[in-house]
C-alpha cells in the first residue's frame, strides 16, 4: 500500500497495523478514524479492517465511535472558528437565510446526505458548524446516518472472502438511489 504518515491505504496493511498494536489498537483505530476528519484518507479502508480484526459487531463499534468523535471535533471546531469568519465575510440577508434554512431544514438534510455514502463525511461535517444545526441534531442525523454504511464495511471486512459477487453492484445501485433521493430532497428547498 502506500504509505501517508506511516499508515497504508491498503485494507490488509491497515490490518497489519491495527494487529501490530496489539491491546492499543482500538485507541489506534479510534484514533485513526478521528484523525480522517482532519487528514483525508479512505476511511472505508479502516471500517473493513476494524471488521476483519475485531468481527462485525466491535469493528462497528469502534469504527462509530472514532467517525462520531472525529465528527464532533470537526462540528466543534467549524462551529468555534468557522462560524464567526463566515459571519464576517457575508451578507446578513444571506446568513439569516441559512440561520432560517437550517432550523426547519437541517436535521433531515443531515441524515439523508449522511446516507449518501459519495456525499463526503468531511464536508458534512465542517457545513453543519457553519449551521444553527444543534448539536443534538447534528448527534442524531450523524448517528443514524453513518451506521448503514458503518456497519456494511464491519461486516465485509468480517466476511470479506464470503461476500457474493452480486453484492457489489448492489453497493453501486444503492449509492445511486441514495444521492437520486438527496437530489429530489434538495430540489423541494
């Protein structure tokens, strides 16, 4: 794999990685997962490999943990710092346009772009700091929104040479109803 600060995009490195750290390597993997807020890297690849070493249901779990942790601390920090620049550099028909938007809007448009796995996490998260989204929306559309695919990537790298070949274009079909749905969704607004 290639290597990005010692850490390889392959998922059997990642593995590799993740069993070399032996009693640490949940810290690691939650760490990592954290981490993929602020250094971009296919989070995927940790997902599938917290399910090859830990099994479906501990990669889940710590593979949501890490994303919620990690998505906190975007969310926090663009809240923090992002949020009052925003406020500074544009109008203020426009910030209580998207003050307004976002109080009636926010949560849903959270969790369905949540469950568009080619809308980017990252994004998602660094926009909704820059909402009044409340951070118990922001909790709940992230948390239910991540754990299709949370879990989906556990359970492949659980069962990764068991998963049929039809699978696969299920995956690609699935995304692209999602992201039609999202569109039909942001269309109405």
């Amino acid at each position: 794999g290639t290597p990005l600060s010692g850490f390889a995009l392959s998922v059997q490195d990642t593995d590799d990685l993740i069993r070399s750290w032996g009693g640490w390597g949940v810290v690691g993997s939650i760490s990592l997962m954290v981490a993929h807020s602020f250094i971009p890297f296919p989070a995927e690849v940790l997902a599938i490999a917290n399910g090859m070493v830990y099994g479906a249901v501990w990669g889940t779990v710590i593979t949501w943990v890490g994303a919620m942790l990690g998505a906190f601390l975007a969310f926090g920090l663009t809240r923090l710092f992002g949020r009052p620049f925003v406020k500074m550099v544009i109008s203020i028909n426009n910030w209580e346009r998207l003050d307004t938007w976002s109080n009636r809007q926010g949560g849903v448009t959270l969790l369905i772009s949540r469950l568009i796995p080619v809308i980017a996490f990252n994004l998602i998260n660094y926009a909704a700091g820059l909402t009044t989204i409340s951070c118990w929306t922001f909790a709940w559309a992230t948390g239910l929104g991540i754990l299709p695919l949370t879990v989906l990537m556990a359970v492949m790298g659980a069962r990764m040479t068991e998963i049929p070949w039809w699978l696969w274009p299920m995956l690609v079909v699935v995304a692209v109803a999602s992201w039609w749905a999202w569109r039909r969704v942001a269309r109405r607004d």
